[in-house]
C-alpha cells in the first residue's frame, strides 16, 4: 500500500489570465512559486520515494520546489502533460468564442470525442493517464510518490485510479497548487483527501 500525492502547478501568467495553455510551456508567476514553497512546507515531512512530473516548466519548477533538498529522483514526461487545446491555446474562453463560435458551441457538450483543431479529445488524453497510472501501480505500489501536472490530464488520471468512468472528468475541479492523495492497493484505490488548498493561506 501506497499513497500518492498529486498536486496541480502554480499559478501562470495565463492561469491569472484565463488563457488556454494546454500543450503550451508557460511559466511559474511569483505568486505561483509561491504556491509551490508553500506546498513545499505542507509536505515537508512526506519521505517521497519517487516524484514524476509533466515535462512543462510550470509543473517541473513547481515538483522541484515541493521536492527542496530531497534526494528524490524527479522525473518528468510527457505522459503527464496538460491535455492539447490546439487551437484555442492562448485565448480566454471570450475570445474562443468569438474566434470560433461554432468550436465554442460545441465545447460546452460533455463530448469525450470532441477535440479543436490541432487538439486532443478526452478520451485521448484519459488514455495517456490510464497508462501512465498503470505503471505507478505496477512499479510504485508500495510507495510514496509525487504527482505534479496539471488540471485537465491530473482529473483523468484520477478518474483511472479510482476506476470511474470516462463521463467523471467533467465532474472535478482541480485549482493551483491543490493537494489531492490516493492510497492505491493492488485491486483497488481511495481518494483520502481531494483539491485541498488550507496550505496556502493568504497565498
């Protein structure tokens, strides 16, 4: 038995924004680094035996931040990353909609096929997550490990530890820095804490 401590990255410049970022690499703001340290303090006593990132900077400086002087490996891949938003990357939702207004329509249907130019669908990125949760049970089972990535993929990667169904994804919310934990057995999966953010204060 293991847990698994999953934290979404800092904020960016385009999380305060509101801008789509998806596949694309955006940094840490202060504010975010600052999420991060405290998150760092909320986990200071955890022995992780491994930590996996995204391969994006925001999720990779905020797993190190977390990790501090820890002799963990970190190791980040692509698997993790936020799933594709194509197109609309870089926009606020106003603006997709006025961009792409039948794009936009059809992104308000919880369709698991649906995708924007360029992008990736649901379903494709659940998946990416349910092979990569497979080895963390495979490898990891009997671990503490580290889980930095971002919203969208991290709520489909739960959904494929808890074995919901794919339809699930539209039913969490994960904010900045947020602190979920999941204690994996070889048969099966309990969230024990979900989107906590008491760490962070006045963050």
């Amino acid at each position: 038995m293991g847990n698994i401590y999953i934290v979404r990255h800092g904020e960016t410049m385009w999380n305060a924004e509101g801008r789509i970022q998806g596949h694309t690499d955006v940094e840490l703001t202060e504010r975010g680094k600052e999420q991060a340290r405290a998150t760092a303090r909320r986990l200071e006593g955890i022995h992780f035996d491994m930590a996996y990132s995204s391969d994006m900077s925001r999720s990779r400086e905020t797993a190190l931040i977390i990790l501090g002087e820890r002799e963990t490996t970190l190791h980040s891949v692509p698997e993790l990353r936020e799933y594709n938003k194509g197109v609309f990357e870089g926009l606020t939702p106003e603006e997709y909609r006025r961009r792409y207004p039948d794009l936009y329509q059809a992104s308000l249907v919880n369709d698991p096929d649906f995708a924007p130019p360029g992008g990736e669908t649901i379903r494709q990125c659940q998946a990416r997550l349910s092979g990569f949760t497979g080895m963390l049970k495979d490898r990891h089972l009997e671990e503490d490990v580290l889980i930095v990535g971002h919203g969208g993929s991290l709520r489909s990667g739960i959904v494929a530890l808890l074995g919901l169904p794919l339809e699930a994804n539209w039913k969490f919310v994960m904010h900045n820095c947020a602190l979920s934990v999941i204690r994996a057995y070889s048969n099966n999966a309990v969230m024990h804490l979900y989107n906590n953010t008491s760490h962070l204060g006045g963050v």
